[in-house]
C-alpha cells in the first residue's frame, strides 16, 4: 500500500470534526423484529480537516500537504485529538495502560491493541501507527526498556520481545498513536474571499487498513 509516514499538520488537524463509523445491516423481518449484522470488524474513523484551518497560512500548509500526497494517492498519517493515547486524553500514558497479550513462553512478537469497554462489553482495536518514542511496555507489571527488552516497529504498531513473555504472563502497553487516513477527495476547492469571510473548504480524509 502507498503510505508516507508523515503526520498531518498537529495544529491543523485540532478543531478538526470527525469520529468512528459502523457499517450495519438492518433487515426488519415481518414480525416486527430486526436482524443485525455487519460486514466490518473493525470501525472506520472519517474527519474534516478544513475545519482546522485558521489563516491564509494554513492554507497554504494544507495545499502543499495535499499536492505532496498527490491528493489520494498516497496515505498519512493523522493525530485525532479526542482519541490519541492509550490511556484518557488527560492522563499520562504508562506502562500498563492497555492488556494487549498474554504470553505463551514462544511467542517474541505483539501487536498493540486499544480495548474500548462499555457496559460488558468490548472492541479491541489494532493500533497500526504509534508514535516513535512514546510506547511503553510491561510483562506481569514489570516495565521493560525499549532498546533492551524489546523493540518496536512503529509502522506497522508491533512489539518484539528480546526474550518470549513466560506462559500466562500478562503483556501491557501504552503510547500514543495517530490514525493511518487519506484524502477523500482529490480536489479542494478555496476561495480567498470568502475563506477570509468565515468559510473554510471541505476537506475530508478518512481511514485506510494498513
């Protein structure tokens, strides 16, 4: 897949209107019933990064930003402000923020995960993009070192243990991470006029499977 392992403008994309989204299937059966399914495991997040954007100077950002990605053609990726740690927006990350595995005395390699949780039940989404320097690793609450205990691949969000996690042992994480997106369009309209008037361009950009 075409992705550039750069971020979206951080200052841009804050103030930016955006979220998850489900696809569900919704078939009414004629005793008044309902039948739900969907096709999606995972959701899927869509923002609008026009309504970041401040001065003429962040359009000029948000162009060259665009033409560097060819529009479409190439992913990036994109900080969301409401959603971007392993732990609440206002906490500090540590180490044992998120359960991600349980060891099995072979396995060296984990991906990370974030796991939402509400009224018994829960989503454990994959966490393809960290951010380099922020991830933190634990095995049954002992903090490892990064560069001695482990190593990550920040492109790809996975964890390699110099050593495989013993059989039962928990395996925690936290970090900060940013959602792998692309433009969802590939022309953006802006006019000076009426951008100095309040209006700002639709710019839409939405996640990719990575």
């Amino acid at each position: 897949m075409s992705f550039h392992e750069v971020r979206f403008p951080a200052s841009l994309s804050f103030g930016a209107l955006g979220g998850p989204e489900r696809r569900t299937d919704v078939v009414e059966l004629t005793s008044g019933h309902e039948e739900r399914n969907t096709p999606w495991a995972h959701s899927r997040r869509r923002y609008d990064a026009g309504l970041g954007l401040r001065s003429l100077d962040d359009i000029e950002a948000l162009i060259a930003f665009f033409e560097a990605r060819r529009g479409q053609l190439y992913g990036f990726r994109w900080k969301d402000w409401a959603d971007f740690k392993s732990c609440r927006p206002s906490g500090r990350i540590g180490a044992t923020d998120q359960v991600i595995a349980r060891g099995d005395g072979v396995t060296r390699v984990f991906a990370l995960t974030k796991t939402y949780l509400s009224g018994g039940a829960g989503y454990a989404r994959p966490i393809t993009k960290p951010v380099a320097g922020t991830v933190r690793t634990a095995v049954q609450d002992v903090e490892m070192m990064e560069g001695v205990h482990f190593t990550l691949d920040d492109t790809t969000g996975r964890v390699t243990f110099v050593e495989p996690p013993l059989a039962g042992a928990e395996i925690t994480a936290g970090y900060e991470f940013d959602v792998p997106v692309r433009f969802d369009t590939d022309r953006i309209n802006v006019s000076v006029a009426s951008f100095q008037a309040g209006q700002v361009p639709d710019v839409p950009v939405v996640e990719v499977r990575v």
